[in-house]
C-alpha cells in the first residue's frame, strides 16, 4: 500500500519570502502522480500543482514548483515570494496511473503567511 | 467551471441516529469518492465509487455505506452515528487529472 509523509504539521514564513514544503512517499508503483492540493480556511480543497512520475522535468505552476525526486521518494513544494492569500493547509498525495486514481493523503502542513 | 455540492456545511446529530451526506457534480463524471478529514491524519477514502451502482470501498468503510443511484450524486450513509464519526467530510468527483473536491460537510455527533 502506498503511503505519503508529510514532516512539517505547520510552517510561517513572512510575506514575500520563499518556503518550501516537504513531502516524502513510498510506492511500488513506478509510474504515478503526485499531487499538492490547498485548503484555504474555511473554503475549497483545490488543486495547486499535479507531476507525472514519468516525466523527469518538475513541474511548475507560476509562482509554485515541485522539486520531484523520484529515487528518494520525494516530492516538496515551493512557493516563491509567498503571498498572504497562500495561507492555507497543504496537502501533498499520490495517486495510480490506472483505475480509480484514488488519493492517498499525507497528514497536511499548515502554512501561515505573516504581512 | 466544475462544481461540487454537499447538501450541509455543518451537522449535528445524535448517537444512534441515521445521517445521510449528500454530493452533487455536474460534470458528468464516473468517479466519486468520500474522505474524511481529521487533524493530524490528513483526508482518507471512506468509498468511492466509478459507476452508477458500482461502489468499492476505501481504506476506513466500517460503519459507512453509500449510494450512487444516478451519474451525478453520490451519498454516505452513517447507519448509526457514533461519536468517533465527528469529523469533516469532504467528497471528490475526478475529472482527467485531478479531483474536484466540494466544500464539507463538519458532522458533530453528540
């Protein structure tokens, strides 16, 4: 069964400074996705930046990029010149290529953005 | 837009009590699923479902059963509410890439 670790339960950073958030996962599987999704308070779980393990470049998403390792099982998220709208919790999750494609979730990291 | 409704942000009911949580899309999707979500324990799959009438469970289906009568709605059920089953519970349909997820249901069982 995969599983995916998230190490860091919260992180504040100020305004305008770069964080990255870490997350570690363990499959079998060698191709899959992998996936972090933001939940802002008291609103809607979205979907901030999906990879393909099969694909070596780590994808990018304007301010937000992954830096994906797939030998280490290791897929961390960073926010550059973080902006008070990206407080939120972040969820980092791993899906199959096939089937379903159900979510496995790690724990979360709440990320507090500081004007 | 893709849009997903769950029929009630906030719940409260009493042990023993039967609940139904309700979930709307309207993209036409066969995929949707049910999470719960829990401090600490990030979401996990209750049962998901990939057709109508077809339902699998997920990794925590004790004490939940769901329905899926048509394409665009799918329901949990809590056959007798306990209270280990305060939580929030979030439903998902699956587009081509991601899941679109709706805005929770926070259940209180008191």
């Amino acid at each position: 069964a995969q599983t995916v670790t998230q190490s860091q339960p919260e992180m504040s950073v100020q305004e305008a400074e770069t964080v990255t958030l870490s997350c570690t996962y363990d499959t079998s599987e060698s191709n899959y996705y992998l996936f972090w999704y933001k939940q802002p308070p008291s609103r809607q779980m979205i979907l901030v930046i999906r990879q393909e393990a099969y694909k070596q470049q780590n994808a990018t998403e304007n301010r937000f990029s992954v830096n994906f390792q797939k030998a280490a099982k290791s897929f961390s998220l960073k926010i550059s010149d973080s902006q008070l709208g990206d407080t939120a919790m972040y969820f980092c999750a791993f899906s199959e290529l096939q089937g379903a494609q159900k979510l496995v979730f790690g724990q979360g990291t709440r990320l507090t953005i500081n004007p | 837009d893709v849009k997903v409704t769950q029929s009630s942000r906030y719940l409260v009911k009493r042990t023993g009590e039967k609940v139904f949580l309700e979930c709307v899309q309207d993209m036409d999707h066969e995929n949707m699923f049910w999470y719960r979500q829990d401090p600490g324990l990030g979401l996990r799959l209750i049962y998901f479902s990939y057709d109508v009438k077809m339902k699998e469970k997920g990794d925590i289906p004790e004490g939940y059963s769901v329905s899926r009568e048509k394409k665009e709605r799918f329901s949990l059920i809590l056959e007798s509410a306990s209270t280990n089953q305060t939580s929030m519970y979030l439903c998902a349909s699956k587009g081509v890439y991601e899941q679109y997820f709706g805005p929770g249901t926070r259940l209180t069982v008191t």
